[in-house]
C-alpha cells in the first residue's frame, strides 16, 4: 500500500486522469454522472473549459451528469 507519494506504474491510484481517459472508447455510453464534488470544472483555455467532462465527450460518452 502506497501511503504517500507517487504509486508505481503498475498499480491503480485511484485517480482518472484526462491522460488514461483518452485510451478508452466510451461511445457505448448513453450517460455518464460524475457524482463528486465540483466534477464540472475545469480549466479555460482559449479551445473552452478542458475538464473532465470533456474528456467523456471526446471518448464518445453521449450525454453528462456533473455536480458543481
């Protein structure tokens, strides 16, 4: 068990990452809910919000339910 720090490569952190989202295909997906505190914010950039409610649209995820 990991108590502090980075895990190793090969074990499971717990955390989604935009980077490990962009290896799924979610286009089998009709709804997504992102259920923990302030799942709909995100960073402005010039392209909008970059977020991981963008990242399930990018994966194929139909449609999203966020908290703020």
């Amino acid at each position: 068990m990991v108590l502090s720090g980075d895990c190793p490569d090969d074990v499971e952190d717990g955390i989604l990452t935009a980077r490990e989202l962009a290896k799924l295909d979610l286009s089998y997906l009709n709804l997504v809910v992102l259920s923990a505190c302030q799942t709909r914010l995100g960073e402005i950039s010039t392209d909008g919000v970059m977020g991981l409610q963008r990242g399930f649209k990018k994966v194929g995820a139909h449609s999203l339910m966020m908290s703020l």
